[in-house]
C-alpha cells in the first residue's frame, strides 16, 4: 500500500489550518468579551440591583463657634439660645440592606427585563422613579418588592411601614449606572418634600452625595401627587376592580410595605453639608429649577 501524498499532505494542512483558526477565533472572542467588560466597569454601565435603605440621623454637629458674640459670663446662655433658635438637622444616611443582585436574576421574563433597561434608561434625576404603568410594570415593581421582602421575612427587628420606589439616577450624577432599590420611611420622605427644609436641614456623609438629597426630594413629590390620586379615587368604586387585569387600575411607583429593618446605624465621619448655591448651575443643567421651590 502506498500514501498518496499529493492527498494527505493537503488534507493535513486543512484539518491544521481550520483547527488554528478555530483556536485564534476562540481566542479573539474571548479577549474582546473581556475588553467589552472592562470598558462596561470602567463606564459605570451595570445589570446590577441594589437595595439602599434611608433613614435620618441627628446631626450633633455645634454650630456656637459660627455664631457672634457671647462674653466669657454669657456662653452657656447664648449656646442654649441659639440651639434653640437653629432649626433640628440632619444627616442623611444610606446603606445597602441586601447582597446585590443582577436583572438576569431577579426576572428570568426577557421582556421583562427589556423593559426594566428602558424604564431605566428613560429616568433623570428629575424624575428618577422607573415609570412602571400598566400590568408589565406592576409584575415588574411586584416582584423587587417580593426579593426584598422575603429576605427580611425572618427578621426579629419589629416590623413598620416603609416605602419602596425603583430608582436609576441620572448618569450625569452618578459613577454606576444601576437600578436601586430606595426603602425610606414615610415620615422621612414627607419631610424631603420641602425643599427649603432639604437646603437647610440635611446634610450628608460625602460631599458628592448631595444628588441623593435631590433624588429624594423628587420622590418625594412624586408620592404626594399619587396621594392626591389615591383620595380622589377612593370616592371611586373600585371594589372590583383587579390590578393584573383591569388595564384601567392605575398603579403607583411608590409602593408600601411592611418590613423590619435595622436604623439604628451611626454617620461616618464628619457630617458635610452642601453648598447649594454652588449646585445652582448643576441643577439648571438638569432641568431643575428647585431654589425657588
């Protein structure tokens, strides 16, 4: 028997050339996804879910050294005094209650999750709520709600109200880009509706975080408006009416829940309090005119 190498030699080099190349291809592929990865971090572009919970502190800051005046035989006076003329502050604190978790695992819906990504990249800091009408948007909202609430269902923290609103701040603020998850009392996000009281009473942990007072300040609005909707539908009969059916419910982005959360949590650091006049141009830039709010 004899080798006809005018066949096997071509055959060789084909079998090796297509086996190099699927090789090179596998390699190129993998390479570029790990490029597009790391352009993704660098970015702040993220799949990534986040569940922040919000809660005032007292700011025991003194502000006496800021003030004019008292004799050495006056200090104790004038310091009770002006404590008692200054207004209460605060120091807004936010922490992550929840391991993160991504949009691929919190709905296994494709179409839910393309939703989610328009939702959120549809949101500004003027309006940074995901907009979440309709029947979608109501399974969307519930099942974020139901994550975080069967993970504290265990808790021995005594359970209270809080409010849950999806959020995407705008990337124009914020390094990452991602859904969060803000859990604030109700109480708490009455008082941000008063944006002279947001100006003058909170203040912060790192200066860069005075978009989350803004943040909240809109979600605040954003609640009482929904409230005034929910009183002039109470004079409604809707009694039979079934949000994952009757398209013509309307459904809030602004949700309640009962939850045991721990709030109990000190500010790190100096309290820092923000400059507003400094943000005015900021503001405007966003479309937001709130000094005169």
């Amino acid at each position: 028997m004899t080798l006809q190498w005018e066949r096997l030699l071509p055959e060789f080099l084909g079998k090796a050339g297509g086996f190099l190349a699927g090789i090179l291809v596998s390699w190129f592929l993998l390479f570029r996804r790990r490029l597009n990865a790391i352009q993704r971090l660098q970015s702040g572009d993220s799949d990534d879910f986040v569940f922040q919970v919000h809660y005032l502190s007292p700011d025991d800051t003194n502000d006496s050294a800021a003030v004019d005046g008292p004799s050495a035989g006056e200090v104790e006076t004038s310091a009770s005094q002006v404590a008692e003329q200054m207004p209460q502050r605060w120091v807004l604190l936010f922490r992550n209650m929840a391991p993160k978790t991504t949009l691929n695992d919190l709905y296994d819906n494709i179409a839910v999750r393309e939703a989610v990504e328009k939702a959120a990249n549809d949101c500004t800091l003027a309006d940074p709520i995901l907009n979440t009408e309709g029947t979608l948007g109501f399974e969307l909202v519930n099942d974020a709600m139901g994550h975080i609430a069967g993970l504290f269902a265990v808790t021995s923290i005594p359970r209270e109200p809080w409010l849950f609103a999806m959020t995407c701040e705008d990337r124009t603020v914020v390094r990452k880009k991602c859904v969060r998850c803000f859990l604030i009392r109700p109480d708490d996000l009455r008082r941000f509706a008063d944006w002279k009281w947001c100006r003058q009473c909170v203040s912060v942990e790192k200066p860069w975080h005075w978009f989350r007072i803004v943040a909240l300040h809109r979600i605040a609005i954003a609640w009482l408006d929904e409230e005034k909707q929910q009183l002039l539908e109470a004079l409604q009969d809707r009694s039979a009416a079934m949000p994952l059916v009757d398209k013509q419910v309307r459904h809030d982005r602004i949700r309640s829940l009962s939850l045991g959360v721990y709030r109990d949590d000190q500010p790190i650091g100096a309290p820092c309090r923000i400059d507003w006049s400094k943000r005015i141009v900021d503001l405007e830039r966003l479309g937001l005119k709130l000094e005169s709010t």
